[in-house]
C-alpha cells in the first residue's frame, strides 16, 4: 500500500511539474533562509551558555537612581572584590577583570600583540574555559604566573610542552617575566563575552598599587558566583548595607540633588546581571552586546517567511483540490476511507516538503561562505549538529509539514463522493480562507519592506549626521605594541614634512570609529568644580589635532610647539564642558578637582566645538584635551590632498616599513572607520532587506500561482466574456480588482503596525530621523502595482487565447 502511494504521488507531481515546481522553490528559499536566521539567532540565544553553575554567575552593577536620568554602570572600584570577600565570607567565588589594549608579548626571540586579561585566582573557579594544562586550583596562584590560551600557546611555541617556559610582557622598564602555569582553551569567538590570549594577575595591571585603596576609580569589572542556595533576589538586598558602607558619598551627592528612591526603595544600589543576560544589555555590557530586539527581530522574520511559504502552499493545495475532486469522488466510492485519502494526500504533501527542506539545505551549504561574508556573521556548519539547533530544524519541519500539508488534505478527504461525482462540489465559502492568507502573506511582507526601509534611512542618519569634524582624507594608523607610538610618530613627520600632498599630521591615545585593530577605548572622569558635578572624557592629544581634524577653536586657542608649558597642566575643553563648568569665559581659568589638596589645577587654553569622538549611538560627555611628551600615542591621523587620496594608502604603507618595519601597517581611511560604528544597525538593515525581499518574492510567487489556478477555473467565463465584447483591459480589470482589494485590506493592517514598531525602534536612538508618510505611502504604492504586474500576466495571457478553444467543451 505505501509502494502504491509513492507511485501515485509521483505521478501526480509530475502531473503537476508547475505546481510542484513553485512549491519546492518557495519552500527551499525560506527553509534556507530560515536556517541562516535561526543559526544567527541561536548563537546569540546560547551567548555564554557553556559555562557550568551558569544561573549562579552574576555580574555586577551600580544602579544610581539621579534625578536627571537613572544610569547603571558595570564598572567597578578596585578594592570592590576584596571587601564583597571579606563582608561575604560564603560567597562560592568572586573575581575582577580589566581588560584594555593588547600587549607586546616576547619569547623566543619572537614578539606578538596579544590581549591580556588581568584577573583573580577566583576566575577559573568561577567559568569553566577547559584548562588543557596546568592545575586549575593553582594555575594563578603567583603573581609571576600566566596562563596563556591554546592559541597563544602554539603561536609561541608550536609543538612544544610551554609549561613552566618564561615570557616577557611589556616595553623597556615596564617589561615583566611571566612563567606559564597553564593552557586554558580559546574562548568561543562568536558567543562568549569574554575573550583573552593570557591570563595574569591583577596585581600586575599599572597603577594597582596606587588604586587598590581608591574607591572613586572604576575601571573594572566584577563577576561573583553565588552558592546554590543564595538567590538573586535575596543577595541584592544583602548588598544594601556593603552599599550604605562603601559608597556613603555617592549617596550623599544623590541626597544633595533631591533624588528621590526608584520603585525597589534605592537612591544607590549593588545589583546583579545573570550571565546569561550581560551580552543582551548594551549598558551593563558597555556598548559590546546585541540588543535582544534584534534577535527577536531576526526569529520573527524567520517565521514570516515560513508562513508565507506555508501560506502559498496551503493556497495552491486547495485549488488544486478542485481538479482532483473527482479522483478523490471515485476512490470513495470504490471504498477509500477519510484516513486513508488524508494519509495519501497529505503523504504527497509530505514528499514536496521534505524534497525543498532538502534543497533547502543544500542552499544553506553553498551559500554560507556569501552569508557570512555580506553579514559578517561568522557562521560554520558544524553549528548546525548541534543538538539543540538539529532539534529546532526538525521541530520547525514537521510544524510546516503538520500545518501547510495537513489542513488541505483534511478538506479534499472531507469531499462528499455523490456531490463531486455529480459534479456539485462545494466547499463553504472556500475563497475566505485563500483571501485572508493571501492578505495575511502581503501584510507581512509590507510590514518587513517598510522596517527595512526606515531601518536603512536611519543608518544612513547615523552616517551622514555632522560629527563636529571632517573624517573624509583622514587616515588612521594603530600603532601597535612592537613599536614606541611617539618614535614613530616623529619619523613620520620627518619623512612626510616636505610632501605636498600631506596635510597635517598628529598623534592621540583614541582612535575615532573602528579602524582593523577592532579596538575602542574610553577613558573618563568625574570631580566637583566650583561644588559643580563634572563628568568628561580625557583625550590625549599631540601636535596639530585639531587641524588633521579641521577643527577650528571658538575662543583660545590649539596646543603649539612655541609653547614649552603646553605639555605641562594645559587643557583644551569642548563648548559643553564649558557649560558644564558654567563659566561663560573659561579660557586662562584653572580647573580641578575642589577636594584635590595638592593643589594641582589645569589651565584652560582653548574652547573648541563639541564633537562625536564615539558612535552617535553612545552618550555624548563633554571632552577635556591635553598634551603630554610621556604618554603612549596609540594612533596616528594623516590628513591629505584630495588629489592624492586614492594612492595615499599605499604610499604610507611603504613608508610605514621604512619607520616602523617590526609593526603591521593596519592604516584606514577614517571615514571607513566611523561606519563601523553602525555595523549593527547595518547588518540589521541589509537582513531585513534580504528577509523583506524574499517575502515579497514568495508572496507574489504564490499570488501568481493562485491567480493562475483561479483563471484556470474562469476559462469558460473569460471566453464568453470576450465573446460578449469584453476587451483585455476590461478583463484585466475584472480579474484583479479583487486581488488589489486584498492588497489594500493587507496594507491597512501592515503600515500602521509598521509605524508603531518602528518609532519604538528608532525611541532607543538620541539621534533619530522622524518617519515619513511618503515611506509608507511609497511601500503601499508598490505593493499594489507588484501585484497588479504579478496577476496581470497570467490575466493577459489568459484574456489573448480565442474564445473557441476556452468554450469548445460547451
């Protein structure tokens, strides 16, 4: 009997090559998008999962309830840890991480820049990175011991047992001799918050001994495994006192603002984030996570787009059950139960699915390496073994099956047998179901094109909004650790001084946007001046910033070498730090910290413009600039000709090799850099666009099939039509008047959704484009004619055959 299935199921579809052509298609194309967007949206879900006691393992966070708006930073004072341990004395584990830029590591006579992480013992006690060599109770028991990573390990010292081998960390006097006590496994590069090439103490980062005492200093951050019979709830509430205790000034500057306690009762409080949570919350991770709306952005096209698939065949299914009703009529009456006409027919369903999930899959093979090139996504196929995505798939693939097969053999193997063999079939009222999945299918894909449309038009805000300075013929080199940033940067001006087409050069401690060392740091402060809370980012600057930045001061002016003190206690402040100050005239005044003893002050020299040295995206603090002929320069600007600007690159490549050949040349185009910062946005807006396109394209595709199957059945009637004088474009009116009624009904469900999604999107944006009807308006518009096109080819073709063959049967 299944034999005998399988081979009428095959000769029906081959019966039907059409409709089982644009079946497979449409379900191949979303099983293979929906793999790549499930496989994305699993590997964000899964961020941080591998880790063992996992629900136990909290970072830490202050919550400061300001009047002016409430903030949560995860960055914490150097001596948190070991008072937490000593007030705590139960708690399970509890450790400090600093990370920065990478360091220069050599041994063996060779170097490398590699990314240390300073931490306490606790940090193998707390995550359950496998420790391939070494004893994880000891490993970082000596502040002379590192751990480095399997990477780093094999890099250094290739097949070669590096246990209990030395390496040197650092530059000239700074430079530390590390043994290594252990070889832990790479952390997972595409979902672990955490990553490291070594690991060392944290005694050893600079100016600990100076800040191990300092509780006004946050730089760190902080991460505690609770015992298993603490809870969140309960330790938060514990911390309120170790809060009161540690922190009673913060909480005297609250109470000297008039801040009023949130809804759990606190103006300040240490509170936690379950590990599993961190990589979803951009504030506490600062900056580095995905916002949890997108993946749930991403499943929800996933599904989408299966319905729509799923909708097209359920459409076709039933219009075709029309043409076989006398074949299910005579199998009844010949004795086939309702069960085994349902086992038949939806067995042929079955076939056509799994024949496009295969394809599908297929698909997604060979167009992984094109995915994860446009998207950057990372993306490998040994991800999908894995058994909880295999389970998803699968999961996914007998819903479509159980959904899009079922429901039309259900209603073919309900047809009574006396009515369809008198030729008086009828399903009640069969059109409403195809109507509202018809509408069902294009508000969906309207909803989609009109994101990705508002979602590229903010993109392209962020991009094109003025940064305060001119990015374009800026180049941007990272300097790296193999090489002295200030050394270079005067052999660069020496080579460079007579070249006419090299505007400006100079030197800073933060690159401004992306650049290819993947690198962002921020460094801040906050003090009293004039009983005035002040807050700002610190920037280290050289010789010409402001003019390889075209940056012109408002009043004062820039940092000049005919100035021997400007390295000494000069400032170059923004117009907001100004404000901030409030001091209508600062230049030639002295700023500092009112509890300063030392009497220590900076003299203003100049006021600049404010501008956006981070993304849009972050907030904007005021800027304070100084120079210093001691700290490191980590990147170099070059401006340039525009004349010259497309072999700039190259020529500064070769002269990179000349003045800094131990060091990769990794320059960018600052420009380039800055779009970077919009990677997320970007990537969102290009697979909303792809989502928005194939949902458009499987919802014509099935919009052409049903209109094609609908004619079929209105032959006889379009003959006699044309018979009676009718002409193509009054048959073209008749026939797809109804399905642009169907377009309308889909567009006044999809826009006004679409508009209520978006502005909740764009309200996490401080710099946020308004929506336009015309965006809405435009979408509808082409929508309509989409359709139009889509049922009028099928109605042309129809309306040009002679009436004699359609009403030769009559």
């Amino acid at each position: 009997m299944l034999r005998n299935y399988l081979k009428i199921a095959f000769r029906n579809l081959w019966k039907s090559k059409g409709y089982a052509a644009i079946n497979v298609v449409g379900l191949s194309v979303a099983f293979c998008i929906c793999v790549f967007l499930f496989l994305t949206s699993y590997l964000q879900l899964t961020y941080d999962s591998f880790h063992q006691d996992g629900n136990r393992i909290f970072k830490t966070y202050l919550f400061s309830n300001d009047p002016e708006k409430a903030t949560r930073s995860a960055n914490m004072p150097l001596p948190f840890v070991p008072a937490l341990k000593a007030d705590y004395p139960e708690l399970e584990a509890a450790t400090r991480i600093m990370t920065g830029r990478k360091s220069l590591v050599e041994a063996k006579g060779k170097y490398f820049d590699k990314l240390l992480l300073h931490t306490d013992q606790d940090f193998l006690k707390i995550f359950s990175f496998p420790l391939l060599k070494g004893n994880r109770e000891i490993a970082l028991r000596d502040l002379s011991s590192i751990v480095l990573s399997e990477n780093m390990a094999t890099a250094i010292f290739g097949t070669e047992n590096p246990m209990g081998k030395t390496v040197l960390v650092g530059r000239d006097a700074d430079q530390k001799q590390y043994v290594v006590t252990g070889v832990i496994g790479d952390a997972p590069y595409n979902n672990s918050s955490i990553q490291y090439d070594a690991l060392v103490r944290i005694e050893n980062a600079p100016n600990y001994q100076n800040n191990k005492e300092q509780w006004n200093g946050h730089f760190y951050t902080v991460y505690l495994k609770l015992p298993p019979q603490v809870d969140q709830a309960t330790f938060e509430n514990r911390l309120k006192p170790f809060a009161q205790k540690y922190f009673s000034g913060v909480l005297k500057d609250l109470k000297e603002k008039k801040a009023r306690p949130d809804q759990r009762g606190d103006l300040f409080a240490i509170r936690l984030q379950q590990l599993s949570k961190v990589h979803f919350d951009r504030e506490i991770s600062g900056g580095k996570g995905a916002p949890i709306a997108i993946v749930y952005t991403l499943l929800g096209m996933a599904a989408f787009i299966l319905l729509i698939a799923s909708i097209n065949f359920i459409n076709l299914s039933i219009a075709r059950s029309f043409t076989r009703a006398r074949e299910v009529g005579v199998r009844k009456s010949l004795g086939a139960l309702k069960n085994q006409l349902f086992v038949q027919i939806w067995g042929e369903s079955t076939l056509l699915c799994l024949v496009g999930f295969l394809v599908g899959i297929l698909l997604t093979y060979l167009l992984m390496p094109q995915f994860n090139a446009t998207f950057d996504a990372r993306l490998k196929l040994e991800y999908m073994l894995k058994p909880g995505f295999v389970g998803m798939i699968l999961g996914v693939f007998i819903l479509v099956t159980l959904v899009a097969g079922g429901y039309p053999a259900w209603q073919m193997a309900k047809f009574n047998a006396v009515e369809v063999l008198k030729g008086k079939l009828s399903m009640k009222r069969p059109g409403v179901l195809r109507n509202s999945l018809i509408v069902t299918q294009f508000a969906m894909s309207c909803l989609l094109a009109c994101c990705t449309i508002i979602a590229a038009q903010q993109v392209d805000h962020l991009r094109t909004r003025p940064l305060g300075f001119e990015k374009e013929q800026v180049i941007s080199i990272p300097v790296g650790n193999q090489v002295d940033g200030r050394q270079v940067l005067g052999r660069l001006r020496n080579k460079l001084a007579t070249d006419p087409a090299v505007l400006a050069v100079t030197g800073t401690s933060v690159n401004i946007g992306r650049g290819r060392d993947r690198v962002t740091s921020r460094t801040s402060a906050g003090f009293k001046y004039k009983g005035r809370e002040v807050a700002t980012d610190i920037l280290l600057v050289d010789y010409d910033y402001l003019k390889t930045l075209n940056i012109k001061p408002v009043s004062g002016r820039d940092f000049s070498r005919s100035y021997s003190t400007d390295s000494v206690n000069r400032i170059i402040i923004t117009e907001s730090m100004a404000k901030m100050l409030g001091e209508p005239k600062p230049v030639g005044l002295f700023m500092g910290d009112d509890e300063d003893t030392t009497g220590t002050k900076s003299e203003i020299i100049g006021v600049i413009p404010d501008f956006h040295l981070y993304s849009l995206a972050d907030e904007n603090r005021p800027i304070t600039m100084h120079l210093s002929h001691s700290e490191t320069i980590h990147y170099i600007f070059i401006r340039v000709t525009p004349q010259s600007l497309a072999g700039s690159m190259e020529k500064l490549r070769a002269v990179w090799q000349e003045v800094a050949p131990q060091s990769e040349f990794m320059g960018t185009f600052m420009d380039e850099n800055v779009d970077a910062w919009y990677q997320n946005e970007e990537q969102m807006a290009k697979i909303c666009s792809l989502a928005a396109g194939i949902a458009i394209l499987l919802s014509c595709l099935g919009l052409f099939a049903v209109a094609m199957m609908v004619i079929e059945q209105r032959t006889k009637e379009i003959g006699i039509r044309k018979v009676m004088g009718a002409s193509i474009p009054n048959l073209i009116v008749v026939l797809s008047r109804d399905f642009v009624k169907l377009v309308l009904v889909a567009l006044l469900i999809a826009l006004p959704i679409a508009w209520f999604l978006m502005n909740t999107w764009l309200d996490n944006y401080r710099e946020r484009i308004q929506i336009s009807f015309w965006v809405l308006a435009g979408v509808g518009l082409s929508a309509i004619l989409i359709a139009l096109a889509t049922v009028s080819f099928q109605t042309i073709k129809a309306a040009l055959v002679n009436p004699v063959k359609s009403l030769r049967s009559e």
